[in-house]
C-alpha cells in the first residue's frame, strides 16, 4: 500500500491523539493503515464490546503505541514521492 507522507503523518497523528481519552478505543476507529498492526499486536487477546463495537483497553492500546514508537510497526508502508 503506498501513502503520502502527509497522509501517514496525519493518520500517526490521530492514533496518537486517541490515546488522550484514556477510555476503550473502538478497534474501527484506528486508522486502517495502522490497523494491521494492531491487529497483530492484539492476536489471541480477548476484547470487548461497548455500544455494539469492538474495543480495546486504553492500557493495551497505549502498550501498542510504545510498541510502535520504540520498535515500528510489523510491515513497511511505502510512501509515494511527493
């Protein structure tokens, strides 16, 4: 999948954000070029469901994002030339 640099700084940026709430983040509202990742972050866990959504606990997520930020993600993006 390839994305633009801008696009990819701004999708970091709200999976950043997400984390401020300090409640469950909904698995559908991660962005989906970031989303994989989780999803393989989270394989075999069990997770939860608030008003008919997928979620996953604030603590986790915020383990994920350190997980990202200090080892990457689990694939390479290719970002366009822009």
């Amino acid at each position: 999948m390839k994305t633009s640099k801008k696009e990819y700084l701004l999708e970091l940026h709200s999976v950043l954000e997400l984390q401020k709430n300090n409640k469950p983040i909904a698995i559908d509202t991660i962005p989906e070029l970031f989303r994989n990742d989780l999803n393989r972050f989270i394989m075999g866990e069990t997770l939860q469901t608030v008003d008919g959504k997928i979620v996953i606990g604030i603590k986790r997520y915020k383990n994920w994002i350190n997980k990202i930020m200090t080892s990457g993600l689990d694939y390479i993006i290719q970002l366009e030339n822009s």
